[in-house]
C-alpha cells in the first residue's frame, strides 16, 4: 500500500507543478521573449538559478524562509493558518521554483523563433495581445509547449534535494518515490529499491515514448 500511496504522490506532485508552471510560464516567457529591456539578462538570471545551484541550496532557504521561527514562516501560519515547511504544500512550492526554467526557457525560444509577421498580422486585424498570444502564437509553438510540459514533469519526478529539505519524509505526505528509494538503499532493501526505480523507468519511458509521438504530429499541423 505504501508503494502505491508514494507513486501516487510523486505523480500528484509533478502533475500540480506542471500545471502551475504552466500558468506562470507562458506570461512569463511571452515577456521575456519580447521585451527589449536593459534588465532582461537579470531576469533571464533569475529564471535560469536553479539550473545551476545544487537542489539542497534551493531546499535550505526554503526551509530558513518558512520555518515556523522565520517572520515570514510565523505569519503565514498565525495570521493565514499556511504551514509550509513538511507539507504536499511546501513541496509544490519547492518544485515549482526548481523546474521553473524548464518550462519558460523552451516556451522562450519557441516565441523568438516565431517569424515577426504572425503577430504584427493579428495585431493589424485589430487584436489584443491576450488573443494574439491564445489564438495566433500558442498554437504555433506547440512542440515548445509539450517540451515545457514534459520537462517539468519529468524533472518533478525525479527531484530529491528539493523535496527532502522543505518535505523531509513523511509517508503519504511528503515521501516521494526518490525519496523511497534512497530510504530503500540504506535499509539494504534493495528489492524494494529497484521496484520502486524500475517503475518509474517504465512510466518515464511511456511518457516519454507519447510526447514525441504528439510532438511530431504538432510539428506536421504546424507545416501543413
């Protein structure tokens, strides 16, 4: 039952942060893409960090950041009842700081190699730069969006310094399947170890196997 309770929440996890990222990401990287401003390498820094700071470093200042004996962690808790520190919740929040360049750098790169006309054509038909972005590019940086989405996920999934700093292990709340398999190979319980791995190798694989079958087709809708 633990087993599946564990697998359950790392695909819990990677699939609210993906969806969250989502929500971020495309504003985000719509503005980055196209903003000419002098402070867009600071904030291209700012987006790419977690990219390159060890996954404990993010998870340590989380932790400093919402402990209960922080301000910020004692406010929360006493004046909105959020406790974030050994929570589903704070592992979201973890998650979706240490996957966020994987979603807006593709979606980035998708909108610059847009050719210029596709807006500037939406924008001469008298549409806003709401619609242009739903209606005109987002259908057209498709294979973008699906390697945001599958990045995400995937790097969810397989997160561990992250989650075990801000989440530590709880079983059913925090103990994600990385998690479990490093507790396994301490144990010496390899079987249970390898159980754990080997599935999560057949449903990344499967995962995998179906973004590029969607994302060719993307790539032919998009051509045609």
């Amino acid at each position: 039952m633990d087993f599946f309770n564990t697998l359950l929440l790392t695909l819990r996890l990677a699939g609210v942060t993906t969806v969250i990222l989502l929500v971020l990401g495309i504003p985000i990287a719509y503005r980055l893409a196209y903003t000419r401003s002098f402070l867009k390498p600071v904030f291209e820094a700012m987006v790419s960090l977690p990219l390159v700071l060890p996954p404990t470093v993010i998870g340590f200042y989380l932790l400093i950041a919402f402990s209960p004996n922080s301000a910020l962690g004692e406010w929360l808790q006493n004046n909105l009842d959020i406790r974030l520190v050994f929570t589903f919740e704070g592992l979201v929040l973890g998650s979706v700081i240490y996957s966020f360049p994987f979603m807006v750098q593709p979606l980035q790169s998708g909108f610059e190699h847009l050719p210029p006309h596709l807006a500037e054509a939406s924008y001469t038909l008298g549409k806003s730069t709401w619609v242009t972005l739903w209606r005109v590019l987002l259908p057209n940086i498709r294979p973008a969006l699906l390697s945001g989405i599958v990045l995400s996920f995937a790097h969810t999934v397989g997160e561990f310094g992250v989650v075990l700093m801000i989440g530590g292990n709880i079983p059913s709340v925090t103990r994600v399947a990385s998690i479990a398999i490093y507790d396994e190979v301490e144990a010496l319980n390899f079987a249970a170890a390898n159980q754990y791995a080997l599935t999560m190798v057949v449903l990344t694989f499967v995962f995998l196997v179906l973004f590029f079958r969607f994302n060719r087709r993307s790539q032919q809708w998009i051509t045609r």
